[in-house]
C-alpha cells in the first residue's frame, strides 16, 4: 500500500535515470556537469586553438586565413546537432510530459542560434579574401541562415505565451515541425545552388594536413563542451525562476 | 453526425463564408497586385530586366498573400464560439481541419492562380511561362496554407500573433518557392519542368499527410 502510494507520488520512480526528470534531482547533478563542462571548454579550446594557430601549417592556396575553419566549421557543425538535441528534448517532452526536458530545449535555442550566427559570420569573414565578396548564396550558408531562422521561431513563438506551459509545448511541436523540414530545406537549397568549395574542408578526405584536421576535431570538443555547459547554466536559471516557491531549491541553493 | 457529413458541412461553411465577405478573398488579391506593382517602380521598367525578376516576384507575391489569410482560419471562430464545437464535436479534429484547409486552398488557390499570368504579362513574361506559374501558385498555396495552419493554431488570438505567423511558416516554405519558381524558369528556358512539378505535388502531399494532425495538436495545446 505504501509502495503504491510513492509510486503515485513520484511517477518516474524505480530506475535511476527517471529520477534526474526531476528538477529536485537535476539541479545539483547540473551544477557540478556545468562546472565540469566549462572546465573541459576552457582546456580543449586552449589546446586546438594553439594547435590550429601555431602548430597547423600554413595553407597552400589560401594562405593564413583558412585557420577560420577552426571556429568556423565547429560552430556550423553544433548549430545542426543542437537542433536535433533540441528537437529531441521537445519530443520527450511532449511525449513523456517532462518539464525538464522543455527546460532543457529552452537552453539550447539561444546557444544553437549564437552558433549559427558564428558560423555565418566567421563564414562571411572567410569569403571575403577567398571568394573576393562576404556573401555568396550557396547552399551551405543559406541552410545555416534558414536554420537561424527556425531558432528564432522559437524563440520567439515560447516567449509569445504568458502561460509557461502552453509555451512549453508549443514551441516543442515547432521544433519537431522544423527538425522534420530541415532535411528538406537542406536538400532543396544544395539543389538550388552547389557554389560551394565542396569537400576540401571535410575530415580525412587527403587535402588536409594531419594537424589541421587535429585541431578541428579538438575545437569541436571544445565546442560540445562549451554547448553543454551553457544549456546547463541557462537550464539551472530556469529552474530557479520557475520553481521560485519550492522549498528544495531554498535548501539547495543555499 | 458521420465523419463525411461533418468534415463536409466544415468544408461548404468555409467556402460560403468565402464566397460571402468579399473582403476574403478582395483583400489577399489586392494586396498581390500591389506587391506585384511595385517591383518595377524600384528595378527600373526594362522587359529584360523585368522578365528576369518577374517569376520570382510573382511567385513570393502569391505566398505572402496567402500568408494573409492564415489568421482567418481560426481567430474568427474562436471570437464567436464556433471553435469550442469544432473541438468538442466527436469527429477527428484533424479531419475537421483539413477541411477547412482544403476549402479555404481551393478558393484562394483558385483566385491566386487566376491573376497569377495577368501579373506575368506586366512582367513581359511568355504565355506558357505565365501559364506554368499559375499552376505552381495553385500547388504551392495549399502546401502553404498546410504548414500555416499549424502556425494558425498555435498562436489563436495571440498578441503579434499574424508577424509571429509569418516568422515561423516564411522559412518552411523555402523549397516550395524554390520548386515553384524554377519550374517556370525552366519553361523560360525551353527545358521540361517535369522534375519540379513532381517536387512540387511531393511537398502539398507530405503536408497533407502530416500538417492536419500537427495541426490538431496544436489547436489543442492553444485552446487547453
């Protein structure tokens, strides 16, 4: 009888990975994550960017100015895989009706929509010298300005509502929606315009030094480290701020 | 009431309530014109000039006058109450919705796809190219009016609810426009369109499969 009656109390109880759906359980387990990732960022960014300054050689054709790719590449890789985290976050949500996994794809939007703006800028950067203009309309670039546009979407859609619920889950049905159009935005756009360099920047094809593809890899560690602790910082905000009157964030917080 | 009566009587109100303000349908076909009218006056009036931008004109034109009327679908009902019996009635919401997005597709389609070659003629574009237009604007408004819906639902009488529309469904809309415009492009250019079209029709069918449900979904978060 007892039994059951926790088992109401807590409907994700008896395995260990529910217990963290908790806010209650999440909070603290997320703040040493957090402390972890930032620790990992700084570390990993420290080291490839000194590979990729330093230790990389100077490219053939485009001289010094393709170290871009370090920061470049990186943050046009995580702005897609936050996304997707997003988008799946949403769908458990919606799914498994979790308020953390809601909270969670709030923290990632902003820091997936600074990652696009990165790679489009760092992109434009890079244009200019090598293909003499900052803008060019080719498919990679447009994707990542379309994907910057499905970020602020929803953004802008869970801010629109008072109700923090109703917001919840219509901006994770947006995400879905989105996460289900973005294949087909990417394969229409590449359709639409193949200007780009095609594969010279993709890992191991054989026009890349070793070191330089080193570098990359470490700087895109450096980057999911930088991802998760961010989510993770803006996800402990949240929970602060909604879960204002519980009496275990008085305690934790202390 | 059976399911076709039901979604049926949705789909005849919808298309009387069009029929009968004629600010509905006026208004979006005005607002084309308009867009449309005011290319030249900033790129200059040469035909060569015009011919080249004209498709593209056209074809985002339609889109944003379809965009318009995506508020209508749901904001009025929930106003006066018609909404609350859609979503108690024992029918598939779903259903429901895909009749009224259907209705709604069939006659601002129809009106958009209309005007579409007397707008290519102020762009000097061929018959056949003006032609091809008007059927990709046919396919592409309801592809539209899917997605919007979902949208539509979503932000029922919400604040900044119609721009907020707009930033969500302009974006998703990218490869229909792109499909739309390039195969009059291709009838310009003495090329089959047949690839596009087939795009084309693959994009108002996956959005017809999915969008209705997503929809539903949505009109139930909004209204809970």
């Amino acid at each position: 009888m007892a039994r059951t009656e926790s088992q109401s109390h807590d409907k994700f109880a008896g395995r260990w990975f529910w217990r963290y759906a908790s806010p209650a359980a999440f909070f603290p387990l997320a703040g040493k994550l957090e402390k972890l990732c930032w620790v990992i960022a700084a570390v990993l960014t420290a080291v490839g960017l000194y590979i990729g300054f330093f230790v990389a050689p100077t490219d053939a054709q485009q001289g010094e100015v393709y170290r871009v790719i370090f920061i470049h590449v990186p943050a046009a890789w995580m702005a897609m895989v936050i996304y997707l985290a997003m988008a799946f976050w949403s769908g458990t949500g919606l799914v498994l009706g979790t308020r953390l996994s809601f909270m969670m794809s709030h923290a990632l939007a902003p820091t997936g929509a600074m990652m696009a703006v990165v790679a489009l800028v760092t992109g434009s950067l890079w244009g200019r010298p090598t293909w003499g203009t900052y803008w060019v309309w080719d498919a990679r670039l447009t994707s990542t300005l379309i994907l910057f546009f499905l970020y602020v979407g929803y953004m802008a859609l869970a801010a629109s509502f008072d109700d923090k619920k109703k917001g919840d889950r219509a901006s994770a049905l947006i995400a879905l929606v989105g996460a289900i159009n973005v294949p087909i935005i990417y394969f229409s756009v590449k359709w639409w315009n193949t200007l780009h360099q095609g594969s010279s920047v993709r890992p191991g094809s054989s026009s890349m030094a070793a070191t330089m593809l080193t570098a990359m890899m470490v700087m895109t560690f450096a980057f999911w480290a930088y991802a998760i602790a961010a989510a993770l910082h803006r996800l402990r905000t949240q929970v602060i701020e909604r879960e204002r009157e519980a009496s275990w964030l008085k305690e934790a917080i202390k | 009431m059976s399911l076709r009566s039901a979604t049926s009587a949705v789909f005849r109100r919808e298309l009387q309530l069009f029929a009968r303000r004629k600010s509905d349908w006026a208004n979006p076909l005005m607002f084309f014109l308009i867009v449309c009218s005011l290319f030249p006056f900033a790129v200059g009036s040469e035909s060569e000039k015009l011919k080249l931008i004209g498709i593209g004109v056209i074809f985002v034109g339609a889109l944003l006058a379809a965009m318009l009327s995506l508020p209508r679908l749901f904001d009025e009902d929930a106003r006066d109450g018609s909404l609350e019996l859609m979503l108690t009635s024992p029918e598939p919401l779903a259903a429901l919705i895909l009749a009224r997005v259907a209705a709604l597709s069939l006659a601002l389609g129809v009106a958009l796809a209309a005007v579409t070659p007397v707008f290519a003629l102020f762009y000097a574009l061929p018959y056949d190219v003006a032609g091809m237009l008007a059927l990709n604007v046919l396919m592409a408004v309801p592809t539209l009016l899917l997605v919007g819906s979902i949208a539509a639902a979503l932000l029922v009488s919400a604040r900044g609810g119609a721009i907020l529309t707009a930033v969500l469904v302009l974006p998703l809309t990218i490869p229909t426009l792109i499909f739309g415009a390039s195969a009059a492009l291709k009838v310009l250019y003495g090329e089959s369109p047949a690839a596009e079209l087939a795009l084309q029709a693959a994009f108002m069918l996956l959005a017809l499969a999915l969008c209705p449900l997503a929809a539903a979904a949505a009109l139930k978060i909004s209204t809970d």
